[in-house]
C-alpha cells in the first residue's frame, strides 16, 4: 500500500450543463491523459454549484446527466477512472464539517477567488456562509481520498495551498500522540540497520534543505517497508516533515496548461460570454458560428491584405492544422490570395471531423440513460469506500468513536 499515494489523481467539474470546445481542449483532453497513468477519481461537483445557484437548482440535475455523457463520449474511460457525483458522498460534508472546526476564518477571507467572484456576480448575494466555505468543501473533497495530485486551471491552484495548510493543521493537531518520539524511533529501528540509516539520512537531508524530491524518496521507502504496521509507516511518514503522524497527506496541484482554444469572439471560450461550439453543435451550426466568426478589421475586400496575428481564426488553425495548411494561412491572408472564407473552411471541416465520433457516442448513451446510471453508481461504490475509509481514521484521532 502507497501512504503518501503519489500517484491518485483527482478532479472536480461544477456541472453547468453541456460542455463545449474549451472544456475539450483545456480539461478533458488532460484527463485522458492522467487516466491512462493515474489511479485517477473525476467527480461532479453539485454542491460546488449550490454555492453560487443555490437560488436556482432546476437546472443542476440535467446538467449533471448532460456532463456526465459528454465525459464519458470524448473518452474517459470508467475502467480507467472512478466516475461519481460529489453529492451521493456524504463523507465530503462530514470531513467538510470537521475540518471547518480547526479552519480560521482569516484563511478563507483571504483566498483571491472570494472577493474576486463576489465582484463578478454582483446581481448575487454571495455574502453567504456557503460561499465562504466553498474552498473548504473543496479541500474536504480532495483529502477525503488522500489524493497526491490534482489537475487545476491557473484560477484554482490558490484552492489547492489552502488545502495543503488545512491538511497541515489538521495533522499538528490530531496527528500528535503523548509517546511520538518513543515510538518513531522504535519504527525506525524496526526498518532494520540499513533503511534505519538510509531514512535518518534522507530526513536530515529533507529537514535541512527542504528538497521535495528527497521527500519524496524518503516516502519511497517508507512505503516501501514489509515489516512496519500502518501506524508507524505513518509516524515514519509525518517524522520526515515534523512531529505528529499523517494523517491526511497535503495534495500537489497540477496545473494544466491554459487552454489554448480560443472562443469564437477571440476571448477565452466560454459560456458567459456566449462564444463557444458546444460538443453536441451540429455541422450545420458549427459552419454558421466559424463562418460568421470576425477576422482582422483590416479585410475588408477579398483583395485587402491581412494579418493572421490580428485574426482570431488564425488561433483555431494553431489548433488544428499542420504546418502546410498553416503556411497556406500566412502566406494567403497576407498577400491576399485567399478570402476568409476559404481560411475557414479546413477549420470548419476538422470540428466537424472532430465532433462527429463524440456525438455518435453521445447520442448512444442518450438512447441508454441506464448505462450512464450503471456507470455512475459503480463509481459512487469505490468512492463512497475510501471516503469511508478516511472518516473511520479522522473520526479516530479526534476521538469520535463511541464503542
Ligand atoms: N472548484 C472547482 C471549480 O470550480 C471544482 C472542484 C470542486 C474541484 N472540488 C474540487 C477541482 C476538487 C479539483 C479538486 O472548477
Ligand atoms: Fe483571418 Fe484567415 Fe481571414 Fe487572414 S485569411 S484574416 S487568418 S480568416
């Protein structure tokens, strides 16, 4: 068993309905990936959206159907990665519950994305104890599978050492026993001479020069060890970093690289600014939407030269087209030997091309809702498992067992 679990991935989507290109390039595309090479939990985060539509829930259940279909048609894969609903988990509200106990308010006041979104969604009160709390709903979310790594955009890697200083505090608090010292240092000798030594070393070399990489070994081979019980491969563990067991391990973000899917008005692809193709458009509109698309001002006849760096169409090629057709682009727009038209048509052509499969598989498990049920509930099954896991722990130090 991996205590430090390194390599359990997990993410959280708020369901906000049918997802579109930007989703594509920018998450999901990146969790195919990670499902291939992770132990990899991807869930929808319903009560992440009661934080700000807690006025307006009609649309969340067949949002999450919606979503849950398009992540299943663009390929991930339930053999690879554990598919679930958030709220169909109660052990997230329960740790969400405990932990906001030890949670000083000053954390999540000063987390950017607070005053930030209550700036943008000024028609909304958010001044509610929901929104505050939501990082730490997130937090709950992520150490209550004691996920290693954690796929984020740019604007949530904040959400992400926020949790790391939850989980801190939360071990300096529950993970410290009367006997610590007594007893890590008789596990370090039950390692035998030669890890004893390898680990002291290791430890020293960590506590001196805070090199991650050297933790990481460190983990390694505490992991590693046959003859140690649970308890001292987790004393072995929270020893390396300070004094106290651990119990829940601090996450990594993983930032994803911001897509680079541009929407269709030239600003980043998304619904609030109605620029988008969803994944379920059909041909006929994805050829109206690219063709109505702006290009650079400065075309205004066929016979006016352009600038690709001005043209928003030119970023789609970024995407989907090779070196020919880009040269073709280039060297067309700014000598004016092709219309925008025919810039057009090879981008048009490769959505299509691309969406195609997608809806077909879309439109298969639209005709089987059972099997998207069957497919979610499984995934709830193993979830709900290790979320019971860790309570059954946090519950423990806290002292919240009545037998
Ligand atoms: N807060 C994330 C968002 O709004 C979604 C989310 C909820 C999440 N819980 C998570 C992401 C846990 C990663 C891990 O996009
Ligand atoms: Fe944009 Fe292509 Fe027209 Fe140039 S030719 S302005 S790149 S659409």
């Amino acid at each position: 068993m991996n205590l430090s679990m390194p390599q359990r991935v997990l993410s959280g989507m708020r369901p906000t309905g049918q997802l579109h290109l930007g989703h594509l390039h920018g998450v999901l595309n990146n969790w195919i990936e990670l499902q291939h090479k992770y132990r990899c939990y991807f869930f929808v985060a319903d009560w992440h959206a009661l934080t700000t539509e807690y006025d307006n829930t009609a649309a969340i259940a067949s949002s999450v159907w919606d979503m849950v279909i398009d992540w299943l048609s663009v390929g991930i894969n339930p053999g690879e990665a554990t598919l679930f609903i958030q709220s169909k988990i109660p052990e997230h509200a329960e740790l969400h519950l405990l932990l906001s106990m030890s949670t000083p308010l000053s954390w999540l006041e000063r987390i950017p994305t607070y005053k930030d979104q209550q700036q943008k969604l000024k028609n909304k009160d958010l001044s509610t104890y929901g929104f505050l709390g939501y990082p730490l709903l997130q937090s709950a979310d992520i150490l209550v599978y004691k996920a290693g790594m954690i796929p984020v955009g740019e604007d949530q890697v904040a959400h992400v050492e926020f949790t790391r200083e939850v989980a801190r505090r939360f071990n300096h608090i529950y993970g410290r026993e009367a006997d610590f010292e007594i007893k890590v240092t008789e596990a370090i000798r039950k390692m035998g001479k030669k890890s004893a030594k390898t680990y002291k070393n290791l430890r020293k070399r960590y506590q001196e020069q805070g090199n991650a990489e050297v933790l990481s070994i460190a983990q390694a081979l505490v992991d590693d060890q046959a003859n140690i019980s649970l308890g001292d491969k987790k004393r072995l563990l929270g020893y390396l970093e300070g004094q106290a067991k651990t119990i829940l391990p601090e996450p990594e973000a993983l930032l994803t690289k911001t897509s680079k899917m541009p929407g269709l008005d030239g600003q980043k692809m998304s619904k609030s600014y109605q620029n988008t193709i969803s994944l379920r458009e059909t041909a006929k509109s994805v050829e109206k939407k690219i063709r109505t698309m702006p290009t650079d001002p400065a075309r205004i006849r066929r016979t006016d030269a352009g600038d690709p760096d001005k043209c928003p169409v030119w970023e789609f090629h970024q995407i989907y087209s090779d070196m020919d057709k880009k040269t073709w682009v280039q060297t067309g727009c700014k000598n004016a030997t092709i219309g925008c038209l025919d810039c057009k048509q090879p981008i048009i052509d490769s959505i299509i091309a691309e969406l195609a499969p997608i809806q077909e598989r879309a439109k298969n498990y639209m005709e089987e809702p059972e099997s998207v049920r069957a497919i979610l509930a499984e995934g709830c099954e193993q979830a709900r498992q290790t979320a019971r896991e860790t309570l059954e722990e946090v519950r423990q130090v806290m002292g919240l067992v009545y037998r």
